[in-house]
C-alpha cells in the first residue's frame, strides 16, 4: 500500500517509521523539512508540497491542532483535490468543531474521509503500541485496518460520523486531566500529615484504583522525565478542546472550567513546558511542600 503521511512531530516520526518497518511506501512531508530529510534517510520519500501526496491511496495527517490543520488542508484548498480513490486519514487530535468542518468538506467533494486519533505518546507510537479510536464509513475503515494493526495495539470503531472520533478523544483527554488534577491534591493531603505520596500511589495501584492511569501519572509525578513527551501547555490545549465541545454541544463541564484556572496558573508559574503531570507539582507548591 502506498502511503502519504504529513505531520513529523514527535508523533509522526514515530508512525510513520513504524509503517516504513511494516513495508510500506511511505511519501513524507512537513513543515519543517528537516524532520521529513530524517525520514527519507530511512527510505521515505520526501515531497516537495503535501498536494504530491495525494496519489497514495491512504494520506495520513498528524498536525499540531486546527491551525495547522486549516492551513495545509482547508486554506490550500487541498481538501477539494483529493482523489475519489484515495482515503484522508485523519490521526491528529483537533477540535470537534474542526472535524465537523473536515468530514463536511470531504463530503462535499466526493472524497473519502476517516478520522482516527491515537491515544499513547512517541514511544509507543514508534513501537506500534498505540490504541486508535477511528469512525468514518465501513469501506474506508476496512482499507484502513491493516495500518491501524501495523500503529496500534487495538483499535476501536466508534460509528460512520468521524467527528465521534474526535469527541472521544477530547472526553479521554479530559478524564486524563482530572486524573492529574486529582492525583496532586490527593498527594498535597497526604503528605501535609506525613505520609510519603509514594506510598499513597502503592495503596491506589494496589487497591481498586489499579489502572495504568493512575500508575502511569502517579509515577510522572513522583519521578518526572528529564525531557517531557507530553507537556503541561499542551494539556491546556486538549483542555480548551475539551471546554470548546461543551460549549458546541451544550454539556455543562465545571470540572473542565477548573482544570483550566488551574492549567492557567500553573503555566504562570513556570511549569508550560515540564510535564503534563507537573501540575501536581505545582499543587504541591501550593500546599506549602
């Protein structure tokens, strides 16, 4: 199968990697043409523009947010160009607003369009570890399959109406906030009386909050990484997206307008770019630890 794929972040290098591994025809391209050079060194081939990848009969897209995802699709009017035959697939987390315009716009031309955000971070990713939540119609999901196999652990169907993709992938993003949320103050009270927080997160894994969630951040938490994969100015913005859908489909989220202030300040502290689960750290501050 000959693939497209535009978006080499720390995501996409990673995938598209992985699908190189597998034996696919990779074509690459990016905004920054360093990272797509990186790919072609490994057998990809490099475009010159993303319209060069419309001839491959999947085109995969991981950019950044709706910004990136107007400019090269729908500001270029690349969306109205794409070829009856070939599939856009739509991997990258963007608003629920914009995938209601993407799926609307292909439809309007004709094209196939399936939206299938990923849930992991670069490691997996370059592993084909990730999980995949994806909705478009049948046919296209069948031809998409074996990629998801090649990238994912498991992938889920989630319906024929992409933009359920991206309204899953908002929601899951938004549990994971609260879950860091409510982890740092778990571990403010905690340890404000003596108890080691890591002794705290052992009774939680151990008891009936054995997840890999609450394991996985608990420890992010007690041990950040040297280079963050996953920052806090990032989990602001699936926030945003997050309170952009309430707002779209009339939800009250008042945990999400708290995440937010709580976002907010801790990036007004200095912690933007330290880890997502740096904001239990910064409740930690707060509590005087």
């Amino acid at each position: 199968m000959n693939i497209g794929f535009i978006g080499l972040g720390q995501m996409g290098r990673g995938m598209a990697a992985r699908l190189l591994e597998r034996g696919y025809r990779v074509g690459v391209w990016n905004r920054t043409p360093a990272a797509a050079q990186a790919l072609g060194e490994q057998g990809a081939q490099v475009a010159r523009r993303p319209h060069d990848l419309l001839d491959a009969e999947v085109v995969i897209t991981m950019l950044a947010d709706d910004a990136a995802v107007d400019a090269v699709w729908i500001a270029s009017n690349m969306v109205r160009e794409v070829p009856a035959a070939t599939i856009h697939l739509n991997m990258a987390s963007v608003s629920l607003h914009m995938g209601r315009e993407l799926a609307a716009l292909h439809r309007e031309a004709g094209s196939q369009y399936v939206s299938a955000p990923v849930f992991g971070r670069p490691p997996a990713a370059a592993k084909g570890e990730l999980d995949i939540v994806a909705a478009g119609e049948e046919a296209a999901l069948a031809r998409c399959t074996p990629l998801f196999e090649a990238l994912a652990r498991r992938w889920f169907d989630v319906g024929r109406e992409p933009h359920r993709a991206n309204v899953v992938k908002i929601a899951r993003n938004f549990l994971l906030g609260s879950i860091i949320e409510s982890l740092g103050e778990a571990f403010a009270l905690v340890a404000k009386s003596g108890v080691a927080p890591a002794t705290f997160l052992d009774i939680l894994t151990g008891t009936s909050m054995n997840c890999p969630a609450y394991r996985n951040y608990g420890r992010l938490i007690l041990e950040a990484p040297p280079q963050p994969t996953f920052t806090l100015n990032l989990g602001l913005k699936d926030v945003e997206l997050a309170l952009a859908a309430a707002q779209e489909t009339a939800v009250p989220m008042p945990l999400a307008e708290l995440l937010r202030r709580q976002h907010q300040a801790a990036i007004a502290r200095g912690y933007g770019e330290k880890e997502w689960a740096s904001l239990a750290n910064y409740i930690a501050e707060c509590a005087g630890l």
